[in-house]
C-alpha cells in the first residue's frame, strides 16, 4: 500500500488536523490507530484548536502519552489574525509534514478549499481526507435507521491508508499509563470492591440538558434498585453541583470526582464501571470507548446515531419531533421538547434493560 505514491514505511512526518474538543477527539480514535498503524516511523503531529471553552480540555488532556500523536501545533479556532496565521504558517514549515491527514468535520467546499490552499503554501504536497463530494456528509443506513457514526466517516475519508473496525475496542484504546491507573485505583478507594454505576450529568451546552429534577429522580429510583452499588460522578468542575444535586437520593455510598480528574483520568476510573448514564457528551465517548454500556438522554438536534456511543449494549433515548436535526446549542422556542419529552421511566427502563443484557453477555 502506497497511498498518495507514498511508502509509509519512509514516511518521517505526518500532520494529522482535527479540531474540536473531548468529544470529536475520543470519535477520532480509530482514525489515529490507522494513521499510527500506516506511519509507524513517521513523527506524528496535530493541528488543533486551543479550548474554546472553560470545560473543553485541550486535544493533548485527551491523548495524553499514548504514543497515537507526538506533539502539537495549537491555534485559536476561526482565527483571521495574520500575526497567528503566520505563526501557524512557520511551524508547519519547520516541521515538514510529507502528508496531512485531514479529519476535520464537514465544514462546506469553500472552508475545504481554503484550507487546502493554506497547507499548500505550508509546502504540504500530499493530503488525503478531504471532506468533499460523498465523503462531506454521513450516509444513511436505512436498515437500521441509523446514520454513519463520524467515526465511520472519518475512516472513510482516509480508507486508502487501510481499513479498520469501529466496533473493535482496540482501535479506542487510550493506551493509559500504569501512573494513570494506579490513580484511578487510588481515587476508588473509598468504593472498592463495591459494584458501581459512573453518571455525568452535566453538559456544556443549554440543548443537551435534560435537566437536574430529571437526573435527580433517575438515580433515586435506580439506586432503590440497586441497593448495593456506589454512584460515581465524573465531569468538569463546573459539573460539580449538578452532580451533587442529582445524587441526593442515592441509596448506596457516592464519590463525586467532578474536576478532580483530568480526561483520561476519568476513563480509567469509569472501567470497571456497570453503566454511564448522561446526555450527549464527552464523558459519554470516554465510557463507551472503555466498553461501558452507555444510557443517554440524547437531543435530536443531529441525526440520529451520528454521534451515537460506539459500541454494544448501549441504550439511546432519541425522540424524533418536528423541529429535529435543528443543531442548536440552545433551545428557547421549542424549550428542548425532544428532550424534555424523555421522561425518567424511559431512561430506567433504559438501564434496567443493559444491566440485564450486560449480565446476560458476561461483559
């Protein structure tokens, strides 16, 4: 396999360009397998954006020492600042790149070309990736109702550097250090041994909140059922007195971690964890990318199973209205009906329904 008239083996340095924050990093996870996998020699570099937001960790705070990336060039996300751009224009020049693996998500033709002149005068000559033509959008699987996971599209927009499974765990790995698990174990301890369900309410956006009442009564009702299992809650510092709230009713001990662990921190706490309950949300993508089965309070403000947890055994509560696939961050008019319209019995019934699949399985 040469791609592009490349033979991977020689290739010495890859640009990899990705933007967003927790979630479109732990989605691009099997693409970054394959490009390691492709490029095993190769210095490996991302462009990404610094954090447009106080509880959006850098792409770095994800990645961590998993050998998957090894450095990065950081800019402020839509900048027009010529002094930036310049500065950005230089590193890149310093580094190089004979390719760049473009995994950035669907942004129109004219953001695409702009992009591709910009990397061209960066001395790029290769670039595979582009979102363009049937690879700009997510396809339709009508036999399940679904749309491709971004995941899925990503791998394939890059096919010709090889295949690889979505549904195999391994292309999700983080590859946590032995430091970072021995803290997970460490901030465990005081529900050690106990079974335990992780949950993480909290969101960064206003049209993926199901509400603090909603998450208050679910735990209280699924912690009568289970009477011997602790409550673990992950999430942003600002995520802290949510999660409080929501936990109030729990029967069994709870260990609030919110803003007390960094991002990979929280996936190797949440392993051995029964369940993750939450909206749409990064923590959601670090659960299932640990193999939790995942219960969400899921907007329908994009298609359905786009951004779906990856994986098995999963419960997703999506209601379809009149006013989906709106992509609103927040929701005023319709005041978030195809939330508001999942009601705490769902979402029980939800996970009822994977922890007796989960024992059924064997996970």
């Amino acid at each position: 396999m040469k791609p592009l008239g490349l033979n991977p083996q020689n290739v010495n340095r890859v640009l990899i360009y990705r933007l967003g924050s927790l979630g479109d990093t732990v989605v691009a996870l099997p693409a970054l397998h394959l490009v390691a996998r492709t490029f095993p020699n190769a210095r490996r570099l991302m462009l990404t954006n610094f954090p447009v937001h106080a509880k959006a960790p850098a792409a770095s705070a994800i990645i961590g020492e998993s050998d998957l990336v090894h450095g990065y060039i950081s800019y402020p996300v839509g900048t027009r600042n010529l002094l930036e751009l310049t500065r950005v224009w230089q590193s890149i020049r310093r580094f190089r790149p004979e390719i760049l693996i473009y995994l950035v998500k669907p942004r129109g033709d004219r953001v695409v070309n702009r992009d591709v002149r910009f990397f061209k005068l960066c001395g790029i000559k290769r670039i595979t990736g582009l979102p363009i033509r049937e690879l700009a959008e997510p396809l339709y699987l009508p036999d399940s109702d679904m749309w491709e996971h971004e995941s899925e599209r990503l791998l394939r927009t890059i096919r010709e550097l090889g295949e690889s499974d979505i549904e195999d765990l391994k292309n999700w790995d983080l590859r946590l250090t032995d430091t970072e698990q021995n803290k997970a174990r460490q901030l465990l301890s005081p529900i050690s041994g106990q079974p335990f369900i992780a949950c993480g309410p909290g969101t960064k956006m206003q049209a993926k909140d199901w509400g603090k009442e909603n998450w208050r009564q679910l735990l209280t009702r699924l912690g009568a059922v289970l009477p011997g299992h602790a409550l673990l809650l992950v999430g942003a510092k600002e995520d802290s007195s949510v999660s409080d709230y929501s936990a109030v009713g729990w029967q069994g001990p709870v260990l609030n971690l919110c803003g007390q662990v960094t991002p990979r921190e929280t996936a190797a706490v949440m392993m051995g964890a029964e369940l993750f309950l939450g909206p749409d949300s990064g923590p959601m993508h670090l659960a299932a990318a640990q193999g939790v089965p995942c219960i969400i309070a899921f907007a329908s403000r994009d298609r359905r199973g786009y951004w779906f947890p990856v994986g098995k055994h999963h419960q997703v509560v999506y209601h379809t209205m009149d006013c989906s696939l709106c992509r609103l961050e927040i929701c005023i008019r319709q005041k978030k009906k195809c939330l508001t319209s999942i009601s705490v019995d769902e979402m029980l019934q939800a996970a009822l329904l994977a922890m007796e699949h989960k024992e059924i399985v064997g996970l």
